[in-house]
C-alpha cells in the first residue's frame, strides 16, 4: 500500500507517424515536489516509449482518489501511524487505510420489487396464454388476458419472495446469515460485525492478509461483498474503512472545497477548505459510522489488527449508541 505526499504529473508531445501524440503520466513520493516530478517524468518517458513502440497503453491517467491500476490513493494524509493511514476523501470523510488488516464491507439487499418473474417464463407463460386464448378470441384480447396473466403471476412470485425475505429478518439477518455461514465454513476465523447505514462491516481480527491472497477473495465471495470495495482493494493492495459520517447524511448541504477528484497539496491551507473541515468535525459530533454488533469465531486476535480495531472502533464511534451516518 502506497499513499503519498507529494503528487506531479509530467508531459511528453511529439509527432509520430503522421499525427500528434501526447503521453502524461502522475508521479508521488513521500520525501518532496521535486522527487514526485522526478518519478512522473520517469514514468511518462517509459509509458512515452512504449506508446510510440506501438503499446496499446492509455495516453493519459484519469485524475481521480483511487481505483486506478498502478496509481496509489490520492488524498489528503491526515495522520501516519506506522503502515497504517488516515486519509480524508473526496466528499470529506475520514477513512482508515491498512495494508494487511482485512475489512470487508456488504450492502443489504434491497426488499423485492418490479418485475421478479424470470425473462424465459415470461416468455414461456405468456407465450402459452396468447397461443391458448387466439384459438377462442380475437388476438387483442388473447395478448390482453396474456398481459392479464403475467401481472397476475409476478404479483403472487413477489409477495412470495416478500414474506420469505420478512420471514428470514430481512435485510440485515439475511447478510448477518451470510456471515455466519461463512463463520461455519472457516471456523478459525475471527470475524468482528458492525453495522453501517447500508449494510454491514465486517473486520477480520486472527490474522493479517495480503489483499491478494485467495483467502481475502473467499470472503469477498462469500459475503457478497461490494464489488467496487473488492476492486480497490486488488487494485490499492490495502484495506479500507470509513471513520466519519457521510456529510449529506449529517445535514450538510454544502460540499468541501474545492471540490475536486484527487488531492492536492495546494488545497491543504485554502480558507474555504478550512471552514467546511471545521463545520463538518462540529456537526458530526453526534454520528457514528457504524455500530458493533457481534463476533463470530474464537476469541483469537492478532496484534496489529487488535490495535486496528481500536483505532477503527474509536473513531467511527461503533460501541456508542449514536445514529448511524
């Protein structure tokens, strides 16, 4: 896991073959402007190179926080400690950022609704109403009474599927459901719940992981984990967890300034920037991120992800009895 101070992007333009091709590429570093510069220039006459070698590389990286191949997390660094970062992101929350400390976060499924019958037997039951019914009837009203048919059929298949997603707790035991199971599964896991606006947390306290290793996707699998959540984490080999609520979700109608894709050292003193920090950290006083709800497996925890777990727990407030944001 990489988050960087110091950010550059460097420039290569030439005519080639006829036609103009411009390259541009990002640079970071930890130690100055100035060795960021030097590894966006590094970057951009490697990817320049390769470009005009006829490489099918992009001309330029999109300016964006994270999710992009070969580019680190790009916001502002709040606090260090050790390997694990604090960061603020683009709409002004705090999240924690962990290389080897396994958060996995679940969005409840949403109650049944619409249309639940499957594409082939809607066609397959209307089809059949409509071939029955023309042999009696003009062919309006065959294609109506098969109309009449399918909403009739979807209207039961719905309430069905209703009472059984009621019947099992709904949204948040049916996730917990798949925790468990999961728990059942993996019986040597520790898994820690916590439950956010939209879903569930869960972070896995036995042992520390590579985001890469197959164990990680397992979980992801299983859980039905976010699928972007599971993209950043492949792509950013770190872990990542929100500490502080959603500003829209708090009453704040305005957005942070300047109101941006990616970070830049430029903005860490404007007046503007400042003034939202300020008006945010006041009204999310009264919020947490998520609240704790149980532990599946042994009571087994590694070190470094028990101090994760206190940062995590002390900062998005997740044993107090706050609403949730």
């Amino acid at each position: 896991m990489i988050v960087p101070e110091y950010w550059a992007e460097a420039r290569r333009q030439t005519r080639h073959g006829g036609r103009s091709v411009t390259v541009r590429r990002f640079g970071w570093s930890d130690d100055s402007e100035a060795a960021a510069q030097a590894h966006a220039d590094a970057r951009v006459q490697a990817a320049f190179d390769a470009v005009l070698a006829g490489e099918a590389l992009p001309r330029r990286e999109p300016l964006t926080n994270y999710g992009v191949a070969g580019v680190p997390i790009r916001e502002e660094i709040v606090e260090r400690a050790g390997d694990l970062v604090i960061t603020r992101n683009s709409y002004g929350a705090l999240c924690l950022n962990t290389p080897d400390v396994l958060f996995a976060d679940l969005d409840f499924e949403a109650r049944p609704s619409g249309c639940v019958l499957p594409l082939a037997t809607c066609a397959l039951v209307g089809g059949a109403t409509f071939a029955a019914a023309v042999l009696v009837m003009d062919w309006r009203l065959a294609a109506a009474l098969a109309v009449a048919v399918l909403v009739v059929a979807n209207l039961g298949m719905l309430g069905w599927r209703r009472h059984r997603f009621d019947r099992e707790g709904g949204a948040e035991a049916r996730a917990l459901a798949r925790v468990a199971a999961f728990s059942a599964s993996s019986p040597d896991w520790h898994l820690r719940t916590y439950r956010t606006p939209a879903g569930l947390r869960v972070l896995v306290l036995h042992r520390t992981f590579d985001p890469l290793e197959p164990d990680v996707d397992r979980l992801f699998r299983a859980l039905q984990a976010d699928s972007l959540y599971a993209t950043m984490c492949r792509l950013q080999h770190c872990f990542r967890a929100r500490l502080t609520p959603k500003p829209w979700r708090i009453g704040m109608q305005r957005h942070i300034k300047p109101r941006t894709a990616a970070w830049s050292r430029s903005q860490a003193r404007l007046p503007e920037r400042l003034d939202w920090i300020a008006d945010y950290e006041t009204k999310s006083g009264g919020f947490a991120a998520c609240r704790y709800l149980r532990s599946f497996g042994p009571d087994v925890v590694d070190p470094k992800a028990g101090r994760v777990m206190a940062m995590h727990d002390d900062i998005a407030r997740a044993t107090q009895a706050l609403p949730l944001a």
